[in-house]
C-alpha cells in the first residue's frame, strides 16, 4: 500500500508542477513579451509626442545660440529627457545638458539620411563614444523646406530591461511559490486519497483471509466511499454465502452421521443374528422365530431410511408427480389411527380421533396425504410417553384443517425455525432411544406445499406441539382451478 501511496503521489505531484511551470512560464512569457512591446509602444510615442513639441519650439531657428541653448534646458527641465540636435551633416551640434561631451559626434547615417528626407526614426540610437544603446525617436528640426538637421529625444534602455528583469524576477517567484503550495497541496491530497484506500486494502486482505466480518469505515463522500460501501456489500454478501455453507456442512455432516447411525445399528444387529443363525446356536424354533422377526423389523427399518432419503430426493429434483382426486380425509385419519394405536399403547399413549361431521373431502394425492399423516403421528408417538396424540380435522373456508396435538416433550423455541430443515434433529440427545434421521417433517413439508397446502407448528416444552396442515377441500381446489 505504501508503493500504491507513492504511485499517487508522485503523479499527483508531476501533475500540479507541470501544471504550474507550463501555467506559469507561459504566463511569464505571454506577460514579458507583451509587457515590453507595450512600454516600449508608450514610450515611443511619448518621446514623438515630446520631439514634436520641441520641434515647434525651436523650428523658426536653424542656428545654435543662447536662446536656443536655453530653450532646450527649459525642455529639458520640462519633459525630463535628453535633446540632442544634429545638422544636416549628421554631427551633434547642441545638446539639452551645458557639459554634455557628445557634442561633434556623429549619428548614424541611416538615421540622419531618414530624418533630412522629412520622416521620423524610432530606433535604439548608437551613439559614439556610448557604450550602452538608448531607446531614441528622431525628427525634422526645421518645418517645410527649411530642414535644419534633426532633433533626438532618448530614453537609456537600461531602465526598461531593469523593469523587465524585476517583472521576470517576480514570476520566477510566483512559480516557485507555485512549486511550494503544489507541493503542499499534493502531500495533502495523496493522504486523504491513501488514507482511506489503505483502510479498503486492509479490510480487503482481512476478507481475503476469510474474515468476512471486516467493515471498511470511510468518513468522505466520494468515489472512494461508494468504493468502501461496495466492497461492504460484497463482505456482507460473502458473510451470508459463508455461513450458509458452514450451515450446510453442518447439515451434511448431520445426515451422514444420523444416516451412518441409523444404518449401522440395524445392520449390527442383523449380522449378529445371521451369525447365530449360520452357526446354528439357535436350536429352538421359537426363538429362531424371534430372531426371523427382529431381522425383518431391522430390515424395514434400514428400508424406511431408503424410502425417506429417495423420497426427499425425489421432491428436490421436482420428480413426483401428484394423482390428485378428491379424498375423504376422515376414512384417512381413521385408518392412520387404527395401523399406529398398537405402537402408541407400547408407549402408554392413547390415540384420539376428532373428525367434524359431513367434512368436505380435499383435492389431493391419497397415497401422499396418508404419507403426511403417518410422518406427523409417528413423530407425535416417538416423543409421547404416557400421553395422548389427538387427530383432529375440519372445515375452513375453502380449506380443511387437519392438526396433529400430542402432549409429549414439546419442542424447544431456539428449534422451531429449524424443524422443517433436511436432516434436523430435534431429539439429538435421544437418538438411541427414538430411532429416526430428521427427514420426516422435511418430507411433510414439501409435500404439503407440493399441494399448495400449508403447514404451521405450536409448541411449548414440557407440554407437547400441535401441526396444523391446511389442504385444499375439492371446492376450493376447482374455484381456484
């Protein structure tokens, strides 16, 4: 993360100095370039301005005198620059200044032919004797014919280039002040950029590494934020998928060690009885009697486990098909009553029966109702004990109401959400004694919803639960149809 936060920084800082220098150099060109053409504009003019007016002073005198002398003192005082006068041979024969030692020196010859022909010069003058040029315009001294020589007003460049090298002097300063907050700006930036990207890379490696509880906290709001919320979701999201696997993985290791169980248990005993059988140390018919009858019990038992696991099977890949007809829900439940009353009175539990009279008959499966019903009356005798297990039913609207109340241990709050879960056992400390792999009532589920039925389940520990299956009655069942 710190590479990634130098990354930023250092094209964040190319960025803004490039930025500034490109800005600001440019900026410093444009103004130097323009700023030189328009003082040396204004200052042309202005010395034009001012040869013109000592033109008009001295045109009616081509001789140098005292007056002329004085004149140009007087103009000299006045504008505050420099006049020089040359004849028509080129040669400085007056100046504005007394102890002046140009005096004699010569123009030059393209200035001083421009200048006799009537026309103005604007130039950087090259005086002999000077060293430093001067920024000079030069015009007719005389008026009309009468061309006496010209007259030179001058300004020294050195004062112009001086405000040039205080303007470049000044951007140059600029620019570096440009560097400085640039520079500071950036630093700031790449922090409150990397800052909240090295929390995301920090939660994201903690994700990475399975702790899908990691949240990234970010107080901007900006692309970095709608970042952090996104990776928050898919950590939530990953959260779920990883508790549901951990749920399945318990629900798998569930079923193969109840299906483990219940297989070995039953094959157990039937090898030891086979055993004794083979080696013949059962002489006596009826205890080989005995012996037939428990293997033929343990062999319906391990045939109950395959039905039950082929029959979820079957509902989850959607392969049973329903024989819906109308049933009559009561010759049902009297015959359920009658096949389980000698196993609930082993138990010491009496089984009651409370049908409404002229109950209309219900649109289903008969084989498949009758299969509901003995999985919720085994399960209510599997958990009584010297109780009662009461089988009721009667109509509701378009629905008949069938429930299942036993009085037996009742099932605890924290289990009834999961009851109707594939492999769930509700009796996990009695496994020994209450044989069973917790399909039932996954199996009475599907089915039932298979019917667009519905099923609902009340229970109270200590004191027994109540299922309630609603199933379409044949009126219902052909309104909706």
């Amino acid at each position: 993360m710190l590479g990634m936060s130098k990354s930023i920084f250092r094209r964040l800082l190319f960025s803004f100095l490039i930025t500034v220098l490109v800005g600001l150099g440019l900026s410093g060109i444009l103004m130097s370039f323009f700023a030189k053409e328009y003082i040396y504009g204004e200052k042309q003019e202005e010395l034009l301005r001012m040869a013109k007016k000592v033109n008009a002073a001295i045109k009616g005198s081509g001789e140098v005198n005292e007056k002329l002398q004085g004149t140009l003192v007087f103009l000299d005082e006045s504008f505050d620059t420099r006049i020089w006068l040359f004849n028509q041979d080129g040669k400085i024969v007056a100046t504005s200044m007394k102890d002046e030692v140009l005096t004699g020196k010569s123009v030059a010859v393209s200035i001083a032919s421009q200048v006799l022909s009537g026309k103005e010069a604007v130039t950087e003058l090259q005086i002999e004797g000077m060293k430093d040029p001067m920024l000079s315009v030069s015009v007719p001294w005389g008026e009309g014919d009468h061309i006496y020589g010209g007259i030179i007003l001058h300004a020294p460049i050195e004062g112009i280039e001086r405000t040039f090298a205080h303007m470049r002097e000044t951007i140059l300063w600029a620019t570096l002040f440009g560097i400085i907050l640039s520079t500071a700006m950036v630093s700031y930036l790449s922090w409150s950029i990397s800052r909240p990207l090295q929390k995301i890379e920090r939660t994201a490696a903690e994700i990475g590494r399975g702790n899908y509880a990691e949240r990234v906290v970010v107080d901007t709001a900006d692309e970095i934020s709608d970042l952090a919320v996104t990776i928050n979701t898919l950590a939530e999201k990953l959260e779920k998928v990883e508790q549901e696997r951990r749920h399945l993985e318990q629900v798998r290791n569930d079923f193969l060690a109840n299906v483990s169980h219940e297989l070995r248990t039953p094959l157990t005993a039937m090898q030891g009885f086979l055993e004794a059988l083979q080696d013949g140390l059962v002489e006596n018919e009826e205890a080989r009697q005995k012996y037939y009858a428990v293997l033929y019990s343990e062999t319906m038992q391990v045939n109950r486990l395959v039905d039950d696991v082929m029959d979820l099977m079957k509902l989850e890949n959607n392969e049973i098909t329903l024989a819906k007809y109308p049933v009559n829900l009561a010759e049902l439940i009297e015959k359920v009553t009658f096949t389980f009353r000698p196993e609930a009175a082993e138990k010491g539990t009496a089984i009651e029966m409370e049908v409404a009279e002229h109950l209309p008959k219900v649109y289903a499966d008969k084989d498949r109702v009758e299969q509901i019903l003995k999985n919720l009356v085994k399960n209510a005798i599997k958990f009584t004990d010297n109780g009662t297990v009461t089988l009721a039913a009667k109509a509701e609207g378009e629905w008949v109401k069938l429930s299942v109340a036993d009085t037996g241990i009742g099932i605890a709050e924290s289990d009834l959400k999961r009851i109707w879960e594939r492999f769930f056992k509700v009796d996990r400390g009695r496994s020994k004694k209450n044989k069973g792999t917790g399909l039932g009532l996954a199996i009475v589920k599907e089915l039932v919803e298979l019917h667009n039925g519905t099923i609902t389940v009340e229970s109270e520990v200590g004191k027994g639960s109540v299922f309630t299956v609603r199933l379409p009655a044949v009126e219902g069942a052909q309104a909706q149809g």
